[in-house]
C-alpha cells in the first residue's frame, strides 16, 4: 500500500468557500475508483487529502493528475514527504480555460469536476470508447462563453454547445479564434451562417486544432433555445452532456414569458430533450442551483425523461454554496445501455 498525500490548489477553495477538500475527495472517489478511503488531512499547518492506494500505476496517476483542484502529489514515507511526478494529462494549456473573466462564468475548477464526474459514469459503448483513449462527444447545451467547451479540449474531448445568447458565442469565438492564433496552433476557426429549414438562425461557429500525432480535437457551437437542441443538432447523439445550469439570478433562464427565478420550468422541458440525444451508456451532468429546485425534483424530472440517476452516498457530498444566494449541486444520470 502506498500512502499519499495530494496538495489541492489554494484557489479551489475561493470556489468551494471551504468546503474543496470534502469536494476534491468526493470527486477522486467516483474517478479514481482504485483508490482507497481518501480523508482531508492537516499537516504541519498544510490541508491535503490523505488516500492510499495498491499501486501508483499509470491509470491511478493519470487520475489524480487529472483531477480538476490536484497541485501536487506526495508519497508518505515515515515522517517524509517524497514528491510524486504527475503525468501531464491535459492536450492544451489551461489559460484556455482561465483568462476569459465575466459575469456568470461557471468557475472553471468546478466546471472540470463535473466534466470528471460525469465521464467517469459513463458505460456501455461511451465508456469503451474513454477507456480506448478516444475522443468523446461531449454537448453543453446552454454553453454560455464556452467554459466547458473549453474543459473539454483540455480533456481531450470534442465539444459541442448551444446558447441562445447570441453575444456570448460571438465572444467564445473570439477568444478561440485569438487564443488559437497567439498559441501558433495549426488550426481552423471561423463561423458562418446557420440555417435550418431554410431560414438563418444566426451564426454557429466551428474550431478545430490539430495536434501533432493526435486525432484532431473539434469544436461547434449553435445559436439557439437548448430545448430546441434536437432539432439544431438534427440526428447527431453525444456521449455526455455537461451544463451549469442558469442559477435564475445573474443569469436568468430564458423562456418566453421572460427571466424565470426558478430555471425548474426549463428543465423540466429540456431534459427529455438532451435524454433523446445521449448515446446508449452516455451520461448527462448537471449543476444548479438547489434554492430553486430541490435535488429530489430534478433527479425525478431525468428518471421521467427515461434516465437513471445515480444516487449511492457517493453522489451526496458535491453540495456547496457559492454565495448567499447560490447553493450548488450536481447530479448525474445515465441512458440505460439497453434503453429503446
Ligand atoms: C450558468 S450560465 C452557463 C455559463 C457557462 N458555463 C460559462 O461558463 O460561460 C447558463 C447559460 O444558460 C443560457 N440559457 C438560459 N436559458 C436558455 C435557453 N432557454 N436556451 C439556451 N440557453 C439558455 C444562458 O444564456 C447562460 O449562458
């Protein structure tokens, strides 16, 4: 057995206002199933998270390394520390990620928690597809500027969003476009006019960058409602979608009667949408706000849509508040394999 001690980011607790170490430790235990108990621990005025594990082979650091608040990994040996060198798992720098800054941005160690959690509940033909190594399908359907399409890259997967705030895509594809060309990436990035049934909804934009010796990473957003995902995306099915939904504060969620405070109303009326276009085995992850709905109600709207939310005691430890007026949750729900 080897015991470790993992240094979390001093920044993912002005997310979790506290509460990273109870979160990083709920997330290693749902991806990093190898590893055994993992406690929050202090050492010499230092917070870590204690775990222990059989073998630090290549999957487990991969794991940890991968894990959206890990800094740094100690081996414990007796009273000393022995630095434990991470495998780089992202494909791009993480500035993709961190130098946008606005107003109703999901903060982007939370948002790659969730991607986490979610695709390590994937099964069936999703879950041979990550454990090949290969490129996911991943939709946020209310994509806002792209936090999770930018996750995503970093994840290696491909990204796809929809947003029905025509300025933030604009701004998305601005800063891709930007951060593609400053990076000297070989890449292409542009948008064009997007039509459906004869009529221009807007503009959608498309990105790819090619690494070297890697399969290319992918990147589409659409303008449009997210309970319309369906018909903008026509016949093309995901392996998981991942979306923060609106918090009906900031950013309220839009239907036609106007901002609604509850973004519950929305839901309801998406979620049997995205349910349709999650591949058999695929996962759907969301976070919201739990003032506005509660967490039994929204795992009751994605069994109605035919999915089936994991709720083991392992899903109960992701509830944290983000500010006085914000408690954030997530769940997650997979489409059965063998679902019609
Ligand atoms: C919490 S924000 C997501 C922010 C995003 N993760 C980011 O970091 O930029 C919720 C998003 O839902 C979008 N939204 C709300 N109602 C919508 C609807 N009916 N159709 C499409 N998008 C919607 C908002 O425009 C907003 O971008």
């Amino acid at each position: 057995m080897t015991r470790c001690l993992v240094l979390l980011s001093p920044s993912a607790n002005h997310v979790y206002v506290g509460q990273s170490p109870q979160l990083s430790a709920a997330e290693l235990a749902l991806t990093c199933p190898a590893i055994g108990p993992i406690e929050p621990t202090s050492l010499a005025g230092v917070e870590y998270l204690a775990l222990e594990t059989a073998d630090l082979d290549d999957a487990t650091l991969a794991g940890i390394s991968g894990a959206s608040a890990t800094m740094a990994c100690f081996a414990l040996e007796g009273d000393l520390l022995r630095p434990v060198e991470l495998p780089r798992v992202d494909l791009l720098d993480d500035d993709l990620v961190t130098i946008p800054k606005y107003q109703g941005k999901t903060n982007e160690q939370f948002t790659r928690l969730l991607l986490n959690v979610t695709v390590a509940a994937l099964r069936g033909g999703p879950a041979a597809r990550r454990d090949a190594g290969e490129r996911l399908a991943v939709l946020d359907p209310m994509c806002g500027r792209g936090t999770t399409l930018a996750t995503c890259w970093l994840a290696g997967h491909n990204a796809y969003g929809v947003d029905d705030d025509v300025r933030a895509l604009e701004a998305m594809a601005a800063h891709l476009s930007t951060w593609l060309r400053r990076k000297r990436l070989k890449h292409s990035a542009g948008s064009s006019k997007f039509r459906r049934d004869g009529r221009t909804l807007g503009k959608r934009f498309d990105a790819e960058v090619r690494l070297p010796g890697l399969a290319p990473l992918t990147l589409a957003a659409l303008p449009g409602d997210t309970r319309d995902s369906a018909e903008l995306w026509g016949r093309k099915t995901f392996d998981a979608i991942v979306t923060d939904a609106p918090y009906g504060i900031v950013h309220g969620a839009h239907t036609e009667s106007g901002p609604h405070r509850s973004p519950a109303s929305l839901l309801a009326e998406a979620i049997p949408v995205w349910a349709g276009q999650l591949r058999r085995g695929g996962a759907l992850g969301l976070s919201w706000n739990t003032h506005g709905l509660a967490r039994e109600d929204l795992l009751a709207m994605m069994a109605e849509a035919g999915l089936v939310p994991q709720d083991g005691p392992e899903w109960s430890h992701f509830s944290h508040r983000v500010d006085s007026s914000i408690q954030r949750d997530l769940a997650v729900a997979l489409r059965p394999v063998d679902a019609g």
